[in-house]
C-alpha cells in the first residue's frame, strides 16, 4: 500500500531502460482493474520508439516529458458509449494499476490526459495509428526518476460527508 503515498507523478528520466519483463508486470497490473461489467474496453500501446514519443512530445506543452522518456503507454477504448458506457472509468482503474505498479518498480511515471481533448488526440491518434472509432484516453510516459519527490500524504476533512452530504 506504501506506492499510493510514494507515487508521484514524475517528469524527469534517467537513460536507464526500463526491461520487456517489468513492462510486462505493470501491462498486467492494469489488465487487473475493476472493469464495469467486466467488459475491459480497452487497448494498450507500448511506445518506446524515440522519434514516437518525441512526436507525441510534441503535440502539447503539456507533455514535453516524453522527450526524455524511456517509454510510454497509451491506454485506448473503442469508446462505445452504448456498449461500453463506463469505458473512461475503466480505463482511469486501468491507468492508476499502471502507475502503481509502475511506482513498486522502482519507476516513474505521468498520466498525460487525453480525452476529451479531441483536438490534442487526433494529433496523438495520428501519430499512433489508432483508429477513428477509438479514443486516446491518455498517455503514461515512463523511466527511472531523475527527480525526487516527496511522499504524498492527503487528507481533506472538507471532502467528507457522513451519512448524508
Ligand atoms: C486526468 C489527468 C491528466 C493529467 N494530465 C497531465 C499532463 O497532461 N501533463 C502533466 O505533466 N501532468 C498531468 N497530470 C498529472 C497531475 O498534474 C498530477 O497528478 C497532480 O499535479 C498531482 O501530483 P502527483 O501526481 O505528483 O501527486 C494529469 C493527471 C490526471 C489525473
């Protein structure tokens, strides 16, 4: 539980590679999200690729990260809102598995949004060949840190409500 308060979101990389084997633990860390309906409307990209992500770093300021980064992972759902009404929720259980997962190896991460900034994703689509009837959900860009952040430690009473709002 220690990787919900040490996750943090992480910009700045070290040239380190992050290895086939451990990408594949945090792919399956988010293949292991609460899905509605059990559906898991969602496909995975792995990007590694440098001119990709530096295209992709391209295309907001917002994500200039991904030149530095050592991968990323795009999560996308076909995005069908009559058969698969919760797709954003599953793919946001989705992408925090990732980050977490991600966070108990050693690396770091960024969740980029994607949708529903359709005009930054079609840029993003394009560049990753996803097809029209899907949506970019967003973007996780990855390495070791080459930053340190301190642990996360929230709490806000004004959030809660007993019983009644
Ligand atoms: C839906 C969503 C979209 C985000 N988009 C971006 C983004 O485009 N670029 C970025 O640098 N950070 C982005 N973030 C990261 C947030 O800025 C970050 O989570 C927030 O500042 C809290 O910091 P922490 O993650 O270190 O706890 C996004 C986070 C979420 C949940």
């Amino acid at each position: 539980m220690e990787e919900i308060y040490k996750r943090r979101s992480i910009r700045k990389y070290t040239d380190k590679e992050i290895s086939d084997e451990d990408m594949k633990k945090i792919l399956k860390a988010g293949m292991n999200a609460p899905s509605a309906h059990n559906l898991k409307p969602y496909d995975l990209i792995v990007i590694k690729n440098k001119e990709t992500l530096a295209k992709l770093a391209d295309t907001c300021i917002y994500s200039k990260m991904l030149n530095e980064a050592n991968a990323a992972i795009a999560v996308c759902s076909k995005a069908d809102n009559k058969e698969t009404p919760h797709w954003q929720a599953d793919c946001g259980a989705v992408t925090e598995n990732i980050l977490l997962e991600a966070t108990h190896l050693g690396i770091g991460t960024c969740w980029i949004g994607g949708y529903p900034d359709l005009e930054k994703t079609a840029k993003e689509k394009e560049i990753l060949g996803i097809p029209d009837n899907y949506q970019l959900f967003c973007l996780i860009s990855m390495g070791y840190p080459a930053e340190e952040r301190k642990v996360n430690d929230n709490y806000y009473e004004e959030k809660v409500h007993y019983e009644k709002f």
